[in-house]
C-alpha cells in the first residue's frame, strides 16, 4: 500500500481526509473495535511514512459504526482516537474540539 495514494501534500505537510475502512453495512463485521483497529493501523503507516512533516487528518463518515453516524456531541470514541491522534492533535483547543465531536479548522498556509 503507498500511502502517498491517501494523502495531499501541501508546501511540506500531508493530509488524509478520507474514509479509512471499507465501504461496507455490516456494522456486526466493522464495529467500532473493528473500525479503531483500521485507523490505528493506518495511523501507523502515515506516522512512518510521514514522520518528519506536519499532519492533518480527519474522520470520514464509513469511520464510524453504523456508518455515517457520527454523534454531534462528545463520545468515548472521540476521546480515544484523539488518544491516537496525540502526535498530529497537539494544540490542546483543537484536541478539546475533537473530542467535542466538532470539526477542528486549522488555517493552513498555501
């Protein structure tokens, strides 16, 4: 897998705003243990891949169990994936807005 094909690189630093588990409805197949499992592991090959360059990533709506469910409003999931996210959340306000279940803006210099 190249992780270059899920990330846009802009003047030094990747992003990855995308769907990271399979676009599949079985939420008994991909629960929510299932779905931390895929983005840890991916979170593991863009942290390898990109080590040495800023990181902005986002939740898609398949990062979810049930898909497309994403709560509007804090959750344990949240938190844990902040939790994982640790080395690329590191402003302690975007972190308290993500796990807000708020999108997190970040201006990024082009």
């Amino acid at each position: 897998m190249k992780a270059s094909k899920y990330t846009l690189h802009v003047n030094g630093a990747a992003t990855h705003f995308r769907d990271d588990t399979p676009h599949i409805y079985n939420d008994t197949l991909l629960d929510q243990e299932a779905v931390f499992t895929i983005i840890s592991n991916l979170t593991d090959l863009l942290q390898t891949v990109f080590h040495d360059k800023p990181f902005y990533a986002a939740l898609g709506n398949h990062d979810w169990s049930p898909k497309s469910f994403l709560p509007p409003r804090p959750d344990p999931f949240y938190k844990k994936i902040s939790e994982r996210w640790s080395d690329w959340l590191t402003d302690p306000q975007a972190n308290a807005t993500f796990n807000q279940g708020i999108t997190v803006k970040v201006d990024l210099k082009l």
